[in-house]
C-alpha cells in the first residue's frame, strides 16, 4: 500500500478497507474521502473491476488544447478578457441540458450506434440514449469548469473538466441496483460492488463504462474546441486523461484491471493535465521519464499514477453552508464568505464566471505542494496561469455534478 502526502483518518480507513479487496492500492496526495474508495485512490484487481470505484461520474476528466495564440499578439486577448468570458458563458452549456448558444455538439458520433447500447434493456435504451444526446457538450456544475490560461511563455491554453454527464450516472446507478438484486433504476446502497468482467453483468458494465468513456472524450474535446475557435485560435496540442476510470493494465509481470477515482495515469512520457482551483495555476504533467531507481520504484507503487487536482479540504457544505434546496433560503453559514473569495480572486487577476462558494480557492489544498508530495514520480512541463475561469452558477442544481 503506496500512501502519498498526508491525510485524515477516514481516508486512510476506506484506502484500508479498498486493500482488503484489491491486490495493490494506493493513494495520491490529493486525497480525501469517497464513496466507499477515497477520490485519490488507486486500485488493481484480478479481472474484476468495482462499479463503485469507478464512480458515478464515469470517464470524469480533463482536457487541455494548447493554442497558437499569445497573451501579448496582435488578437489583443489580455484586454478582451471580460468579453471572452461572456461569451463563453453565453455558447457553452453548464448544467443538464444544451441550452446555450452553440448548438452543433457531434450528437451523431458513431458511439450513439455503437453495440454496447444492446447491453442495456429496450425499455432503458431509447430513452438513455436521447438524454445522453442532448447531454453531449454540456459542462455540468460543481468543480466542473472551462478555463482560459497563459502558460510561462504567455502561450494561451484552454482546458475544460468534466465526464460522461447523465449517461455515467446511469450506468453506475443502474449496475449498482443489479448488483444488489435490484431491479435497474433502484435507488440502493453506495456499496462495494466487484464485478468479474467475465460474467455477464460485468461484461455489460464493462462495455457501458467504455461507451461512457468514449462519450465524456466526445464532449470534452468538442467543449475545448469550440472555446478556442471563440479565441480564434487553432489546435496545436490536445492533452486529455480520464481519471474516473478502469483500465487493463500490466504492472509487475501480472495482468490486472486498475481502478483510478480521482486520478491521472502517469506511466514514463504519458501527459496530464491537473487542474489547481478557479484562483490557482494548473499543470501540464508527465510521468517521469529520468528517475533514478527509488523514484522508479515509487512509480510503480502507484500504479504509474498521480494527482487529478489539488485535493479538497473541506466539504460544500462546510465551505459555503447549509441552504434549502427549494427556496435557496440560508440555514447555516459556511467558512468562505464571498468576500474571501472575491479578494482571492481578484488578487490573481482572474475573470470569474459563475462559481460558489465551494469551490472557492479556499477549499483546496495548494497544487504545488501535492505534486512535490508524490515525490518526482511526474515532471512539470507547463504552469498554467488562470485568466478566464467560467463554472456553473452556485445556484444551478445538477444531479451529475460530482
């Protein structure tokens, strides 16, 4: 068991509980507690794979285009920062549904006749299939974003995270109940559930959860994509990770299928994009390709994996309080008010569009001491200074959020 960084003990507990399951588990620095698995946490198993570990918001991750654009060239980006922003906002769809400007997301992918809807029952497929249509594209709510950057050499970047919407959420629902003996749709217990994938229900969740892999790829790029045509800028470089997901891999001579919730594959050369919050510098990563012999070794304990973001500290509701979920109405104060946030905010010189109070800078650890954390298992290859960061509204619920 690989522990990285340091962390409370319920999150040590569930690592512990996840390891009596797993063959090989770790945990990266930006840790904290899940459902059943810590977000951060890694996990290897023999040819099954656990719905819960994967998660709710299958495919969840981030993508990040570099641009050939400058902060300094003839476009004038610096000083049109506000109206990029608004317009940004006004094209792209936080929340359920496309709703917004931009109505040409590729909702005719060839994944949407891909075989794997067949492994869902006919009286679920249609419907499951249009609401993941008019999903596509959408961002969500939560610490889901879209950002515009400037990185060390003023070389403008746009990264986007987000997963598989709706569609996610109703393939780990929906296998969870299965599991469980009850039938599809049943609202049951967030349980470990471990699933052999040569058996039929792990078979068919393994064929949706690549599906909704496939799609959570769809939207992200589209969403990074047409941001940048907003710049009128062009693609030089897509770097784009789940880090929701399963995977087979091979560690150590042994085959297995390797769980990450809330994590980055970092294998030697592989990139990653992590994000820090809305008043924080990213990351453009790599796994290390020069380590020397007890860093190589750490990166195989973690499965060649590492950070997806800075790690929360606290939770939503102790951040920004408790509000009725009807009428908004105040219940309780959190610790962040909107002065803090504002003051964090404006002193980076960030442009903010939408966002709570939970996601202020405040409820994250700081990037740069997570990443040291993992021990040079990765390399920094870019600092992403935020410019434009463009959330949901606060008061935008959204069942997929997280």
């Amino acid at each position: 068991m690989q522990i990285f960084g340091q962390h409370d003990e319920k999150t040590i507990l569930q690592l512990q509980d996840v390891a009596s399951r797993a063959d090989r588990v770790a945990l990266m620095a930006d840790g904290h507690v899940g459902y059943v698995m810590p977000i951060g946490g890694v996990a290897a198993y023999r040819d099954q794979v656990s719905v819960v570990g994967v998660g709710f918001d299958i495919a969840c991750g981030n993508a990040a285009i570099r641009t050939d654009l400058t902060i300094d060239d003839e476009t004038g980006i610096a000083a049109r920062l506000d109206e990029l922003a608004d317009e940004i906002q006004e094209t792209i769809s936080f929340g359920i549904g496309r709703k917004n400007r931009a109505n040409d997301a590729p909702v005719d992918d060839p994944l949407f006749e891909d075989p794997a809807w067949d492994a869902l029952q006919a009286s679920v497929r249609g419907n499951l299939r249009e609401k993941a249509r008019s999903q596509l594209g959408t961002v969500g709510s939560g610490n889901h974003y879209v950002d515009v950057f400037a990185d060390e050499r003023g070389t403008i970047w746009v990264g986007v995270h987000f997963g598989s919407r709706g569609l996610g959420h109703t393939i780990a629902s929906g296998f969870l109940a299965l599991s469980q003996g009850a039938p599809w749709g049943s609202r049951v217990p967030e349980r470990e559930t471990l699933l052999h994938i040569g058996d039929p229900l792990g078979h068919d969740y393994w064929a949706l959860m690549n599906l909704a892999g496939r799609y959570a790829y769809a939207g992200r790029e589209w969403v990074a994509r047409k941001v940048v045509s907003l710049l009128g800028g062009r693609e030089m470089e897509l770097i784009h990770n789940h880090h929701n997901f399963a995977w087979p891999e091979e560690h150590g001579g042994e085959r297995y299928i390797v769980v990450r919730k809330g994590a980055t594959p970092a294998f030697p050369g592989q990139k990653g994009f992590v994000g820090g919050s809305m008043g924080d510098n990213a990351v453009i990563v790599q796994g290390a390709l020069t380590a020397d012999e007890e860093t190589r070794a750490l990166q195989e304990a973690a499965l060649y994996s590492t950070v997806h973001g800075a790690g929360r500290v606290m939770s939503r509701t102790e951040a920004a309080g408790k509000r009725h979920r009807r009428s908004g109405r105040q219940l309780s104060r959190g610790k962040v008010s909107p002065h803090m946030m504002e003051d964090w905010i404006r002193s980076k010189g960030v442009v903010l569009r939408g966002g709570g109070l939970d996601e202020s800078p405040h409820v994250y650890r700081r990037l740069p001491d997570v990443l040291a954390a993992q021990g040079g298992t990765v390399e920094v290859l870019h600092e992403l200074r935020p410019l434009i960061v463009v959330m949901a509204g606060a008061d935008l619920f959204d069942p997929y959020k997280d």
